[in-house]
C-alpha cells in the first residue's frame, strides 16, 4: 500500500515595513509660481496675446461670403482664406509637418526650449490660469495661506469665482476649436439654442475640459512627465545651444549677506541663496543645479535674479541665457552669437528654406482644378452604333477655386479616337466636384487585342489650364 504525503502548509506573513523605512514614492507638492517682471516675462504675455488673439479671432474673420480659415470635413473641403484644398492636397499638410518639425530643430539647437518656454499652447494657458487664479485668490503667499486655511465663507467663494472662470475659459476654449471645422457663426447660433449636435458637443466638451485639466490643475506635470519633446531635447542640444544657465563661478560659494556688505571680503560669490528663482519657476526646479530636462527655458529665473542683483547693486546676468562654452570660456555677447552660426544650424536652415521654398511654388502652380478618372467595370468594352468599339469611364472633376469653371475634354494617343459625354461643355459652380460619365470610341479593327494607354485632357476655358490624366483602352481578342 502507497503512503500517502500530506503537503505541508507553510504560513505567509504579511512584511509591514517600520517607521524607519523609506517610501519608493514621493508626494507631489504643488508648485505656487511667483509672478514676476522682467524682460522675459514681457516677452512671454507678448506671445500670449499672439496665440490668443489669431486662435479666437481667427474664425469669425470673413473671406468673401464665407470663413476664412474653416476645415469642412463633412464637404472635403478646407478653406484658407484664398485656397482652396481637398483631400488629394493632403501633401500640403506632410509639408507643413515637415516644416514644423524642422523648425522646431532649427529653434532649439539655436536656443534650446524656445517653444516650450513661450508659445506652446500648455505654457500659454497656464499662464492665463495663472492670471485667473492671481485675480481671485491673489498672490503667490495669499494662494499659499487660502489653501492652508480653513473653508469658510471667503474661501469658498474666492475658489468659486476661479472655478467659474476657469470653466469659462475652457468651454470658450472648445468653442472656437469646434469653430474651424463648422461654421462658427452657425455653431454660436445652435449653442444659444442649444440645439448643438452630438459630436459638436462632445468636442466642445471634451477640448474645454481638456485645457481647464491641463492648465488648471496638472500644468508642470504636463510638460514633465507626459510631453515627449522633454525626453528628446538633449538630443538636440550642444554646448553652444543658449539655455538659461546660471554662472556657478560667479555665484558660488552662495550665502545671505547685506546690501552694504562686501562679499568678496565675506568670501561670497553674487547669489544670496534668496530661492526666488526657484519659487518663480513654473515647473519648480532649481536652475542652480544646472540644466534639467523640466526647464522649459522661460526665463522666469532670470528675471528675478535680475531684480535681486539691481537691488544689491551687482552686475546683472547671474542667471541668463547662455551657452555652456560660453560660461565656461567667458565669452562675449558677439562670440557667443558668432557660434550660433554653426554646421548644425546651417544645415537646419538650408533644409527648412529648401521645404518652405519648394512647398511656395507647389502652391503657386497648384492646378485650379483636379481630375479623377475610373474605368467602368460593369462595361469593360462594347461595339456601339455605327460599328465603333466602346469604352466607358467615369471622370471626377473638381473645381478647385471659388469661381464658376467651363471645361471640355479631349483623347490624346488613342488614334482616330474620340470622347462622347452627355455635355458640349462641363460647367462646374465655384469648389463643386462633379462625376461625367464619358465614353470614348475608336474604329472597329483599328487598334490590335489587348490594352492601349491614352490621355484624357481637361481644358479649363477661362485661364486655358490643362490637366492630363492616363487611362487605358481595351480592345477585346
């Protein structure tokens, strides 16, 4: 008889850690960012009424009898003030990508974040939140003291006054943005009513959200954790790309002193050791110690340690845009912009020129009106009346421009061939697109069994433009 094993049953006990142990997880602080006046904060708020004034003016500006930038996608149409561009133009938007991209190439091995520190849409309406947030909950330490405190009337209703405007703002937000792909005048109408559809709702809904999240609440972190362009950068970067850097020789060793006081006899570098660059800074990082992939390069820091070396007296530029050959070489303004001028930047610039100019002169000579052709596959070839030899296709013609078109249509290549449609002439009314079923015919016995390539030719009678297109003709064995 077998002996039967009984398993043995080892107990698990849980591991608490002691209070001595460290947490793999920090808890997020959130930033409070000191308003300051500089340079580069003026230049910041010039942006921001840039960006803001074109992205909500531009939809209620009029181009004729219609918007001037409007990207219809229930038509297939998108409108750019005089252009007029349909799905097959979808090479424009690859070269505008292209362009942005190269751009941003060019932007950053010159000086770093540019983008991220002054137009990116993240930093723009954090900005603005921030501003919301100053005018009704106050400054840096008024926010500080309201969030510590207890609720109470005027707590309550200086977050609500926030709220109200935040919530505002986004959903004017998603508004506009829902106003470049449906008529904006039309979308403003139906809200009133509030009689907007579906997926207009859903997209004014979920934009406006989208901004009064990201701007609201997770600002910093956006630009931290979720964007990839902080991840990639250095790659960009070399030791002559201006960065904001602070002047360690210079400022170090730090310590406070007095204003009167001589800190060369203290044994003192130029920072106090104030902190004010780091409480200015949106993401919260220390510029001191050094360049971090979190610095969007706005140039907060600079500003104030700017202010703190006016009130001691002190040169400025202890924090400023600068390259690192140049901190470590003491380079003059005219030599660090003389290595800007670098193989990386040349050859950035001559490849953005290249695209920018090739993709001018592709508009320039765009055609103003495009051609589509489709054999008909229910009737590959067929004798018609009078013994001539068929075949049918079917062409899609698009009137590229806001003017009514008169066009007329020829074979080339096929011999003795002729095309035969139910119009002398095809009139198509200002960006109509329109299928013509054309037949084209040749003499029986004129051409040998097999496939023949021809040429449609649509002529534009008004600027006599031409747009060829191949097709093939088959003769059946």
């Amino acid at each position: 008889m077998s002996d039967s094993i009984e398993p043995k049953v080892i107990p698990i006990q849980a591991v608490v850690p002691d209070d001595d142990g460290v947490s793999l997880y920090a808890a997020q602080q959130k930033i409070y960012p000191r308003s300051v006046m500089g340079t580069f904060a003026r230049w910041r708020w010039v942006m921001v009424w840039i960006t803001q004034i074109v992205f909500y003016g531009l939809p209620w500006l009029e181009w004729g009898q219609r918007q001037a930038v409007l990207f219809d996608l229930e038509a297939r149409r998108f409108y750019i003030f005089g252009l007029v561009l349909y799905p097959q133009d979808f090479i424009y938007l690859t070269g505008l990508l292209v362009i942005s991209a190269y751009s941003l190439f060019l932007f950053t091995a010159v000086a770093g974040r540019l983008w991220c520190g002054y137009a990116c849409p993240q930093t723009v309406y954090t900005e603005l939140y921030l501003w919301m947030e100053k005018i009704t909950e106050g400054d840096r330490s008024a926010r500080m003291r309201l969030d510590a405190g207890p609720w109470n009337a005027n707590k309550i209703g200086r977050k609500a006054a926030k709220q109200l405007l935040w919530i505002v703002f986004g959903l004017w937000t998603g508004f506009t943005l829902v106003g470049y792909f449906t008529p904006i005048d039309h979308l403003a109408a139906e809200v009133l009513s509030l009689s907007t559809g579906p997926w207009e709702t859903f997209w004014i809904l979920f934009y406006g959200f989208a901004t009064y999240g990201n701007a609201g609440y997770m600002r910093e972190q956006v630009c931290k954790y979720m964007c990839p362009y902080a991840r990639f950068q250095s790659a960009m970067f070399d030791k002559d790309t201006l960065i904001v850097t602070y002047d360690e020789e210079r400022g170090e060793p730090r310590g406070a002193r007095s204003k009167k006081a001589d800190p060369t006899a203290l044994g003192l570098g130029s920072c106090v050791d104030c902190s004010l660059c780091v409480q200015v800074c949106p993401t919260g990082i220390d510029i001191r110690k050094g360049l971090q992939y979190e610095c969007i390069g706005c140039g907060a820091c600079a500003d104030v340690c700017d202010t703190v070396m006016d009130k001691l007296n002190y040169p400025r530029g202890l924090v400023k845009y600068s390259t690192q050959n140049a901190v470590r070489q003491h380079w003059t303004r005219g030599q660090i912009l003389r290595h800007v001028l670098r193989p990386r930047v040349l050859i950035y610039s001559a490849i953005l020129w290249l695209i920018i100019i090739a993709m001018g002169v592709s508009l320039w000579l765009r055609s103003p009106f495009k051609v589509d052709v489709v054999r008909d596959r229910g009737a590959l070839a067929r004798i018609a009346e009078g013994g001539n030899l068929e075949n049918v296709y079917r062409l899609q013609i698009m009137n590229a421009t806001e003017s009514a078109q008169e066009f007329t249509l020829q074979v080339h290549d096929l011999p003795q061939g002729r095309v035969l449609t139910d119009y002398a002439h095809i009139t198509l009314e200002p960006t109509e697109a329109r299928w013509v079923a054309a037949r084209v015919q040749i003499p029986y016995d004129s051409l040998p069994a097999g496939s023949h390539n021809f040429h449609f030719v649509v002529t534009a009678q008004g600027n006599q433009a031409q747009v060829v297109e191949k097709s093939v003709f088959i003769v059946p064995r």
